[in-house]
C-alpha cells in the first residue's frame, strides 16, 4: 500500500505586496488538509532573502510545494536549490530566472512592462550597513499597473500596505536555478503588466513548467485566487509522496 504526507504549502510574496496576497487561497489549502505557512518576503536583497527563505524551510518538518509570486519566484528559485524536502515549485505571475540572470534583466527582456514608470524611490538602510533606493509604486497608479482586476476599494488598501522592495534586489543575479531539477508549474497571468506576457511564457517554456494560462493582472493572487488554489494543489497531488 503506498502511503502519502501531505506537504506544507510554502507561499512566498513579491515586491509591493506582503503575505495576505495569498488569504484568497490559504483556506482552501488548508481544507484540502495541507499546513500553510505565508513567508514575510525581506525583500531587502535577493541572497539576503533567499538566505531568509532557506531559514523558514529548514523550519519545516515532510515534503514542501513551494509557491512564489512576482520577485517571490525569484527568491524561491535561489533558495530552493539543493532542497530535497521541495517537491514542487509553482510560479505565479512570477520570475524563474536562469543562474546569471536577474530580476529587472527578465522583466524588460520583451515589451509590454509598465510597472517600471510607475515606481518611486526613498533612501534606505540596506543589510550590509549601506543605503539603497527603497522602490514602492505610486498610489495612484497602483491598480492600473499592478492590480487593474481588482476591485478599488482592494486596490487602494493593498497600495497603502504595499511592501518596498530595495532595488538592488531587482539587479542582484540568480545564484542557482532550482527549477532545473524540481517539478514546477508556472501560472500566467495574461493581463499582467509587471511581467510582460511573453516573458511569463518565455521562462515557463523554458523551465519545462506545467503552464496554465488565466486573464488577470499581475495581482492574480489577490483576482483569481480560485486559479491559484487550483495550481498548488494539483502541484501538490502530482508530487505527494
């Protein structure tokens, strides 16, 4: 007879979001009897959080899907590596770049991103003792770039509680590429102008990731959480062990 451990879904957060991005799909996983843990993304630099990442996974005790969205792809790409308690990555409107590559590299490597223009900076302290440029989006360009299918009043508080990100994190170059040897699934987010939609299905493709395709934003998470549900938990049966 052959036995199953459900796995501790792992969901991790991009920049200008926090973790209650995923509350739409985090009562359906636990339903479907799976542990959730919703990681506060440091988005202060990317090995500075993939090292982050790396602490919460060593935490955790059987298999782990892990689950990133937007920069969240990228840190879990890094951390990942070498982790033989990972059993699946699942990409949500999200980044899986190659060892070399970095964030704002694949973000701009087709047309289509609007995000870009719509970022304001402040200085802030960095982990190495320096100052960096803490990037945040605009409030009032907030739901047109970043969340154009959700509904206002949604919008207008996620753009109040908007996590900054430190730029250099979008500079900083992948380390390791974790989707070279771990299932993934990637989903794509159509509407997305953070990502541009052919650089979604461009590092899908090229990971060999189970793609499915939806119309949303670039804040799918929060839009079609039924679609995101649906992905992690078909990650989860494809990889229980």
């Amino acid at each position: 007879m052959t036995t199953t451990t459900q796995q501790t879904v792992v969901l991790v957060h991009g920049a200008f979001a926090d973790s209650s991005s995923w509350n739409g799909s985090i009562p359906a996983l636990q339903a479907a009897g799976h542990r959730v843990i919703a990681v506060a993304n440091p988005l202060r630099g990317l090995e500075h959080d993939a090292a982050y990442l790396r602490s919460v996974l060593a935490g955790v005790d059987g298999p782990v899907v892990l689950v990133g969205h937007s920069y969240g792809g990228t840190v879990m790409t890094v951390a990942a590596e070498g982790n033989h308690q990972v059993t699946a990555l699942v990409y949500v409107a999200s980044f899986l770049p190659e060892v070399g590559e970095s964030t704002g590299e694949l973000a701009a490597k087709f047309p289509g991103a609007e995000l870009g223009a719509a970022l304001e900076a402040v200085p802030a302290p960095t982990p190495d003792g320096g100052t960096g440029d803490d990037l945040s989006i605009r409030q009032d360009r907030f739901r047109e770039v970043f969340a154009a299918d959700v509904p206002a009043g949604t919008a207008a508080l996620m753009a109040a509680t908007q996590r900054p990100i430190i730029g250099q994190a979008l500079a900083d170059t992948a380390s390791a590429a974790a989707w070279r040897t771990i299932p993934s699934w990637s989903l794509v987010a159509r509407q997305d102008l953070a990502i541009p939609l052919e650089s979604e299905r461009f590092m899908a493709e090229r990971a060999g990731a189970t793609t499915v395709e939806v119309d949303a934003s670039h804040a799918v998470s929060v839009s079609r959480p039924d679609a995101v549900t649906d992905v992690v938990l078909a990650a989860a049966r494809a990889t229980a062990r």
